[in-house]
C-alpha cells in the first residue's frame, strides 16, 4: 500500500469522532478500578484447565467460524434458561467480545434497513461501532430521570416515522436502568406493528433481582439479543460474547466474521465452555454480595447528598459529579468511567467493588 494511501486512512481515521471515543476497560485492573465493564472476579481454576486442556489436545487450529457447537449449545441453553427465549446453536455466533457483537448487529443487520434508532446515551462502543459505516442513526431521547433509557413514546415515534431497526440496551449500560415486563411487551407489539426488528443488549441481565426481561422473549423471530458470556465470571479480557438471532440473520454476520478475524479464540472457546458448567454455582451468592455493596453505596450517597441515577444491575451505579469531584476520585486513586463518553455529561459510573463506598466518600 502507498505511502500517501495510508496517510490518508490515518487522516480519515482522526476526523471520524466516533471511532476515537474512549472505551471503558473491559475488566478491572485492581479494587480501585470502578471505571470498567466488569466486576472482578478471579478466574476459577477449573476455566482456566479448561483453556489448558484445550491446547494440550491440540486445539490449536481455526474452528468453525460461529463457534465451536458444544459452546454455541451451551449459549443457547443458559440464554433460553434465563430470558425465555427458544434459541438452538444455529441461532447463535460465539463472538470476540462484546465488541464486536454490536459491530456485526449493527453493521450487518443494519445494512438490511434504511436507518437504526438507539439511544441519545448508550455504551460508546456503540458508536464506534456505528460509526465505521455512513448510514442514518435517529437518536432517542432520552432522560436521567429514567436512567438514560428510551421513552416507549419516543421509541413509537421512531417507528412510526418510518424508522425499523431499533438498538436498546436493557440493563443500560451506564445506568443500568431496565424495561418492565409491560414495556418489553409493549416494545415487541411495535415492532409487530411495524414489521420492525431490534438490537438488544442484555449483557448486565445477571446482575438483575429476578433476571431481566428480555424481548427476544416476546418477539424472538425480530430480535438479535447481544452479551458477553457470563458476564462478571472473569472471562472478560479473554473476549467471548455472543449474538442469538433469527437464523437468516447469522449467515451474512457469520461470513463479516470470517473476512474480520477468521474464529474466536479456540482457547477462550473451551475456558467458556468450562464457565458454563459452573457459572450457576456461585451466582446467588455474589449476587446478594452486590446488592448489599450497591445499597450501602446509594445509602451513603444520599447521605452526602449526592444525586444517584435509578438502576437494576446490582453491578454498576452512575451519579452526578463534576469536575470537582471528578478531581476528588482521582485524588483518591479511584478511576471511573465518563458519562460524556456514553452521551450522558456530568456522570459517572462506578463499578460495584469494595472500593465503592470509598469512592463515595471522596466524591462527597
């Protein structure tokens, strides 16, 4: 390639704002990283003999480029399990990472419709994502009062304007905010309305009382559903996620996948396979530790009077903080992650650790 050629991507490249958002780290680098996607949480011994055990026999090779089936069945089975949904292995594609889940979602489903609605506050890697490819993105406003999700009047707006293709993230990732069981209904009866279809994130569910409600649940033939695997498990900077859609869907992302990056990690493939065997064993457990961790933070939050954003995902908390505060977090050595990345200025987020009440007390 020329010189002049490179210089120009390059050049492309710098100009294109979206592609130079900062992204949350996926996993967190010590107690007083709160600014990451996922908790932390080491990794059970018995994952990482997965991985070993994979290379010893030689499973060194390129796999099939969905996945490797015993993963893709066990994928189908937990998310079948716990949002409701009728998925086999065909409906599924092992991904490297969350990442590049909403690339190919975005792009590939995207290219099937005039225009993609998503939220005015959402994951920046989703306008990463989105902004690879000239294409017209309709935002939906959105309010903190609501934790950043989307109106289902705004979202009926949308449709009804012509749009077709909706992206949501329920838990919000920044907020972690979820639709009810009534407005996920409500979302899927508006996309039958519409012959619409929808992207959605449902990476935090396991961090919700209860477990979240899923649309693929209610419109499962119209709905591409995206996570990482075992979200909060310890998989995290290994990059495995997953994508569960109709099968029509799968073959044009699986073939984007395979000129991208050929598979997915045949060892981070087995480590997951071994995580899905004991993922349940220890959930509750951590779970309820969550919760306690985030009440005592919204408790002394109040108490300091500082303004908390409504959430579900036990995992995370997002507040108001200016720059004074800001300042008082990394003072205190504590990193978090930027609201104004996500759309949403004078936020942050906060990852639920045993360094979060002494983040809280810096920022007060």
């Amino acid at each position: 390639m020329a010189s002049q050629t490179k210089a120009n991507i390059l050049a492309r490249h710098a100009a294109n704002a979206a592609l130079n958002i900062p992204l949350p780290g996926i996993s967190m680098r010590g107690v007083r990283d709160l600014g990451a996607d996922e908790p932390f949480h080491p990794l059970d011994e018995r994952i990482i003999a997965g991985a070993v055990e994979a290379l010893e026999s030689g499973q060194t090779h390129y796999v099939d480029v969905p996945g490797i089936a015993p993963l893709r069945e066990a994928i189908a089975k937990y998310l079948n399990a716990s949002c409701g949904a009728s998925w086999q292995s065909a409906n599924i594609i092992v991904t490297a990472g969350m990442q590049e889940a909403r690339f190919l979602t975005s792009q590939i489903i995207g290219a099937q419709y005039d225009s993609i609605a998503v939220p005015a506050v959402a994951h920046p890697g989703l306008q990463k994502a989105l902004g690879l490819r000239r294409r017209q993105v309709l935002s939906l406003p959105v309010e903190a009062e609501r934790g950043y999700l989307p109106s289902l009047d705004d979202i009926a707006a949308a449709l009804k304007n012509g749009c077709r293709l909706l992206y949501l993230e329920s838990p919000s990732r920044l907020s972690g905010a979820v639709y009810t069981q009534s407005q996920v209904a409500r979302i899927a009866d508006l996309l039958a309305q519409h012959d619409a279809a929808a992207i959605w994130d449902q990476g935090l569910a396991r961090w919700v009382d209860g477990g979240c409600n899923s649309l693929a649940a209610r419109a499962e033939e119209s709905t591409a559903a995206i996570g990482e695997a075992w979200h909060g498990i310890g998989l995290g900077s290994w990059l495995v996620g997953s994508i569960a859609a109709p099968v029509d869907w799968i073959a044009p992302m699986q073939s984007q996948k395979q000129i991208m990056a050929i598979c997915t990690s045949t060892a981070s493939q087995y480590a997951a396979l071994a995580a899905s065997e004991i993922v349940s064993e220890t959930h509750q457990q951590r779970l309820a530790q969550m919760r306690g961790q985030r009440a005592a933070a919204v408790k002394l939050a109040s108490e300091l009077g500082l303004d908390t954003l409504p959430g579900a995902a036990n995992n995370l908390l997002a507040l108001h903080a200016d720059e004074a505060a800001r300042r008082k977090l990394a003072e205190a050595g504590i990193d978090f992650a930027a609201g104004e990345d996500f759309g949403a200025p004078d936020i942050v987020r906060l990852n639920i650790g045993v360094a979060t009440n002494a983040a809280i007390e810096a920022l007060g």
